[in-house]
C-alpha cells in the first residue's frame, strides 16, 4: 500500500513536471520561427502554431490538468505520511516534503528546461496537449466564463489588446539591438521603414531654396549650360516667379535632343522637352507618397503648401534614404546650408531640415514639434530671438547668429558637454 502510493505520487509529480514544461515552451515558442516552419510544410508546427492562436483555451486547459495532478499529489502524500506519523507531524511532514518536490522538480526544472528550448520542446508536446485541449474544452470554456464575468463584475474588463504587431516588432528590434544582435545601422534601416507611415513629405523634402531651377526665359543655351552644370538629373523651370513651375527638364530627354540636332543647341526648343510637373501637398504621408512613385513610374514631385506655393521637391531617393541611409553617388554634393568648425559646432543656416543636421552630424535633435533648426530654437524659446541670444536644450547650445526679418537665417549649433559627476 505504501510503495503503491509512493509511486503515484512520483507518477503525478510528473505529469506536473510535463504541464509546467509544456506551459512554458508552448507560451515562450517564436511565433516567427513556428510560423516559417508550418509554411514549410512542418506538421508538428501546424499543431503548435492551433495551440498558441488560442492562448486562452490553451492557458486554461494545461492549468487545469496541471493543479489536478498536484492536488491529487498532495492529498495523497497528505495520507502517506499520516499513516506513518502521528497527528499533524504527518500533514505538516507531507507539506514539507511535497512542498520542495513540487517546486523542484515539477516547476523549476522543467520551466527551466522548457525556456531554454522552447520551440522544439512545443513541437514534441503539441501532440498531448492539442489532445488535452480537446478533451477538457466544454471544462474551460466554462472556466473562462467565470472569469470573464468576474472581472466585468469588479470592473476589470477585457485585457488590453492595443499591443500590436508594428510595437512587436519594434520591441524585437530594440530588444537584439541592445543585446548586440543588431548593429546601429541595421537598427535604423528596419526602424526607418516602420517610420515612413507616422511622417510627411514635408519632413523629407528638400527646402525650395536648395532647388537647382532655371528661368524658361533664357536662351537654350544658357539652359542647357545651367542644366550640364548642375548634378541633377531633373530640373524644373519657372516662368518668372520662381513659384509658376511650367514643366521638369530630365537630362535624357535634352541629351536626346542634342544628339538629334547633332550638337546645334540654338535649334533645341526646350519647351518641347518639359514633362509635366507632378504637384503633390505638403502633408501626404510619406508611405503614401512611396505607394504612388511605385505606381506612378515617376520619381520626382514638387511639393506645394494648402495655398499652391511651392514649399520643396521630393525624390524617391529621398525617401530611400530615410530607410537605408544617405545615398550619394559621384555627382552629389554635400548637405547644404550645414558647415562643421574645428571646435565641434556646426554652422547651419535656419531652414535646414532637423533630419538633414541629425543625419550629417549625427546627433539626435528631435523632429516631432519642427521641422527646421529654425522652427525648433522658435518652438523652444517661445519667441523669436535676436542675434547674440544663446539657448540650451536637447543637449546642444544654439546662438542666433542672423535673422532676416522675422525669420532666423543662421546659427551655432554644438553639443553641450556633458558635467562631471561629484563623488
């Protein structure tokens, strides 16, 4: 009678061991690596990737089983060593006793097993436990109703579910980027194409004052020499106002023309060579703006403000560059309007973009409230400061060295270092 229940006990305390172990490894499994792995053609995954898609029932029915067995365990053990000690030394003996197995060898080690093989250990119990599942179905569903209602009743409600699959990964990225699975680099690349959708075109742009345009006024040969010293490959051309675009001058199509007229460029009328301009609003959402150069077949678009002025211009390089990094070829030149001193600063004029000096300096100025240098040092100051005045934020110090008007045309921008800190 002793051993027989001796070896029901050890029996139970494994079944304990095989619900916890299998609780850990099915809710720690990758749901990445399981789901490649079912596409593959993987049964065993097909059995995992049904079990986790409904945590719940899955949760429930492995708890379930589990407090069973380690009720049963108890009790008996309870029983053993009542019939072999007297009055409570036996109850508090098989406390004791169950106490440590149970922690040690039904919940510790196993977990402990599970978590550090998680995925395969799911796939070789999701047999049993879709099985298990099965069997107890009609038992959690009504479990979980009891809970459902009990935590409506204290005013608990539903779990949150707002974490989504975009902060998932996110997460992921943060999380191998700190443990040095993921380089710096690999980490804005894959974090910049989950930026696109939260930013506009307007953050991206390049400032109408860094656009290479051409008067249509001027001879074609002075065009044509503006456009062969330009690095640019389109070209847009005004009629007076810098504002009236009448058209985009690509360098193929004048190449094309000279090679026609075999180098008599008097004869080229560059009226006839303009593409349609493309005018897109300021506030398009960057990914949006990425969908429609895809589909569009163009790769350049001028960028006007909700009164149809011209405000900037955007590539598709532009917006590449926001993922992989700052493209340049033989042809590029520079970011403009940003200077770097010997003693650390930068000199940069105010319209430059936050994302342009980040990018050239790396530091990380943040961009969420202005798009400019100008437009954060006006944002912070709640003012528009004068020449001479100093301010200190974000880490950095900026003096206003021009203005023009109402508008800061240049400044000094340098890192603040950073105070010792006092034993």
């Amino acid at each position: 009678m002793i051993i027989g229940t001796a070896v029901a006990i050890l029996l139970l305390l494994g079944m304990s061991a095989f619900f916890s172990g299998s609780e850990t490894a099915l809710t720690a499994a990758s749901r990445n690596r399981i789901h490649a792995l079912e596409r593959e053609g993987n049964k065993r995954a097909s059995v995992v990737s049904a079990l986790i898609s409904d945590r719940e029932r899955l949760i429930g029915a492995i708890l379930l089983g589990n407090n069973l067995v380690n009720i049963l365990a108890s009790a008996l053990a309870t029983n053993l060593f009542a019939t072999l000690m007297p009055g409570a030394y036996g109850v508090a003996a098989a406390t004791a006793v169950m106490t440590v197995l149970v922690l040690v060898f039904a919940e510790v080690l196993p977990k402990t097993y599970a978590i550090t093989r998680a995925d395969s250990m799911a796939m070789s119990v999701g047999k049993p436990i879709s099985w298990l599942v099965a069997a107890v179905a009609w038992v959690t569903v009504l479990i979980q109703a009891v809970v459902n209602g009990t935590l409506r009743m204290i005013g608990a409600g539903a779990p949150d579910a707002s974490f989504t699959a975009e902060e998932e990964i996110r997460g992921a990225i943060d999380f191998h980027h700190s443990e040095g699975g993921v380089d710096e680099a690999d980490r804005h690349r894959l974090v910049g194409a989950l930026d696109l959708k939260d930013m506009s075109v307007e953050e991206v742009m390049i400032h109408r004052k860094n656009i290479t345009m051409i008067d249509c006024a001027l001879p074609s040969s002075e065009i044509i020499k503006q456009a062969l010293n330009s690095p640019h490959t389109r070209i847009p051309l005004y009629n007076e106002d810098q504002d009236e675009i009448i058209g985009v001058l690509h360098m193929k199509d004048l190449l094309r023309a000279v090679v026609q007229t075999k180098g008599t460029i008097e004869d080229i009328d560059i009226q006839d060579l303009l593409r349609e301009p493309w005018f897109v609003p300021e506030t398009t959402p960057l990914q949006d703006q990425l969908d429609l150069f895809l589909k569009e077949r163009n790769h350049f678009a001028l960028v006007v403000d909700e009164y149809g002025e011209l405000q900037g211009l955007l590539t598709l390089e532009d917006i590449l560059e926001e993922i992989v990094g700052d493209i340049r070829d033989e042809h590029d030149v520079p970011i403009q309007g940003v200077r770097p001193q010997a003693d650390g600063s930068v000199i940069v004029e105010g319209w430059v973009t936050i994302r342009d000096i980040n990018r050239a300096t790396g530091w990380t100025l943040p961009d969420d409230e202005a798009v400019t240098v100008a437009g954060l040092v006006i944002h912070e100051a709640q003012t528009i400061p004068e020449p001479g005045q100093r301010f200190a934020f974000h880490g950095h110090r900026f003096d206003v060295i021009r203005k023009t008007r109402n508008q800061i045309t240049g400044l000094r921008v340098a890192p603040v270092p950073e105070e010792p800190e006092e034993d």
